[in-house]
C-alpha cells in the first residue's frame, strides 16, 4: 500500500534528502542535506544524517548561532550590531 509523504508548512529539506513512505515532517523542521528521513520529524526540530536523528531544536539552532555571531560579528557583516 503506498502511503503519502506529508511535509507540513515553513519545512526547509536539505539537497538530496530522501524520504521515505509514510513519513511526516513536521511544522518549521529543516532536514539536513543527503540525509535519509525513514520517521516521523516532531515540529521544529533539526535532523539529519542516514538514518536521519534529531541534532537539535530549530530554536537551539538559532541561539548557537546568536551566540556565534556575538562572538565573531566579523563572520555575519550583514547582521544588525544588537543581537539581543
């Protein structure tokens, strides 16, 4: 039985990604590229890799890179100066 791939709103799917039958991809997650999707991804988080895992939320993803950025704001030039 063939069973639909559901990828809900503001998903960002890495290049090369495969997902497999049946699996959900839930609100705001993004996949990692070349990564191999074979459950369901609860919303917001970040997976990747074969068999694709769970890294980390999307909002712990944003924070690291705050902090990196606040770090070296050489590395982000078109970032405003307050990061708060």
């Amino acid at each position: 039985m063939i069973q639909p791939v559901i990828i809900e709103d503001d998903c960002f799917i890495g290049f090369h990604s495969i997902i497999f039958m049946g699996v959900r991809i839930g609100k705001g997650s993004i996949i990692g590229a070349g990564s191999v999707v074979t459950k369901d991804v609860p919303p917001g988080m970040v997976v990747a890799g074969n068999p694709a895992r769970i890294i980390c939320s999307v909002k712990e993803l944003v924070d690291k890179r705050k902090e990196i950025a606040k770090e070296h704001p050489e590395f982000f030039p078109e970032l405003p100066e307050d990061l708060s």
